[in-house]
C-alpha cells in the first residue's frame, strides 16, 4: 500500500459514523394518543346511547380502521426508539380495541357460531379479560407520571361498570360507563397537548408526579 493510499485508509477510518444511517428518533404518542383518544369518542358515544343499542357496530369503522391501526403503528414506532413501556402500552391497546371490533362483528355475524343464550357471557368473559389485563397495567406503570395513573385507573373503572351494566342489561350503568369514557378521553387529550408542545418546541404539560418511585 502506498503512503497515499494509507493516508487515505487512515482518512475514512477516521471518519464520524454519521455515514451510518439515521437513528429512528420522535414521540409515537403523537400518534398512538390521537388513535386511542378518537376510538374512546366512539365508545362513549355508543355506551350513552347516542345510537340506538342495535346500531353497536356504528363505532366500528372509527375503532378498527383508525384506532387499532394508529395505536399499532405507535407501538412499532416505540419499539423503533427503544421506548419499551410505551410500546406495550400502546400495543396492549391496539388488541384491546381490535378485538371489540372482533368481537362486535363475530356476534353481529354470527361468526364464531355462538347461541344467542350464550351471547351476555360471551361478551362478560371479554369484559373479564381486559379488566386483568388493564388493571395488570395500571400496577406495572405505577413509575409513570401520576397523569397515566389517572388514565389506566379511569379505564379500568369504565370495564367494571361496562361489565355490570352489560350483565344487568342495565341502560343506566352503561350510560355512567360512557361518561367515564369521556372523562379519560379528556385525560388523552390532555397528555396528547402535553406531547404536541413539546413537539413544536414548547414544554410539557405538569403530569404529576410517579405514585412509586
């Protein structure tokens, strides 16, 4: 090798790894928050009997098509960036209301060739599930600021009255579930204010301090 050719060697050894492609960089809550908070708008509005009760599948197009689709590409976009937490979050979320959009359809559609019997168990054995699973992640997220306490804690509380309300085939409990899913939809949309003025350069909103440290 000549001396310029190791001159040369030296130069591109020598060189930053910013030839390297560009790390995957942003905040997947700008759009897994949006997702999660429009779906939560559709739910509550069926829960208080916006459309009538035969028309369940009316949130539909909104829950599956917008929001389990935006919150699994959130979750894949944290992941991207390492933030592990808030992939599961919105991971667990994005199954969460694909499978209401699965369950609503299959009974609707008679897929799952469920009896009509059989249906208001079908739907309390739903119920069941995501409420160990949502009250599993409240506990598991007790490190995050107190705001997605608030949030998991409100959510839980909407699949125990949706629950009841479901197997009394109570119209009163459904409606008080539907306000308590506006009241944490009003919660996402406050975390996504918090999110979008950090993202234009601004701070963030107080968000309260983590219950376990």
């Amino acid at each position: 090798m000549t001396t310029i050719d190791a001159h040369s060697a030296q130069e591109e050894l020598a060189q930053p790894a910013a030839a390297a492609a560009p790390a995957v960089t942003g905040d997947p809550a700008l759009i897994g928050l949006p997702s999660f908070i429009v779906g939560s708008v559709a739910l509550g509005l069926v829960l208080v009997g916006y459309v009538p009760a035969a028309a369940v599948g009316a949130s539909l197009p909104i829950i599956v098509a917008a929001t389990g689709l935006g919150l699994a590409i959130a979750a894949i976009w944290a992941a991207a960036v390492g933030q592990s937490a808030v992939a599961g979050v919105f991971g667990i979320f994005a199954g969460f209301w694909w499978s209401y959009g699965m369950l609503v359809l299959g009974l609707t559609h008679n897929w799952f060739g469920i009896v009509a019997a059989d249906v208001l168990h079908t739907q309390g054995l739903y119920l069941i599930s995501w409420i160990v699973v949502i009250g599993m992640l409240t506990l598991a997220t007790l490190r995050l600021p107190a705001a997605y306490t608030v949030l998991f804690a409100l959510i839980e509380i909407a699949l125990v009255l949706v629950l009841i309300g479901t197997l009394q085939q109570s119209a009163g409990v459904l409606k008080l579930a539907g306000v308590v899913v506006f009241v944490f939809a009003a919660v996402g949309v406050y975390l996504f204010f918090s999110s979008g003025s950090q993202a234009t350069g601004g701070k963030a909103l107080p968000l309260g301090q983590p219950l376990v440290r």
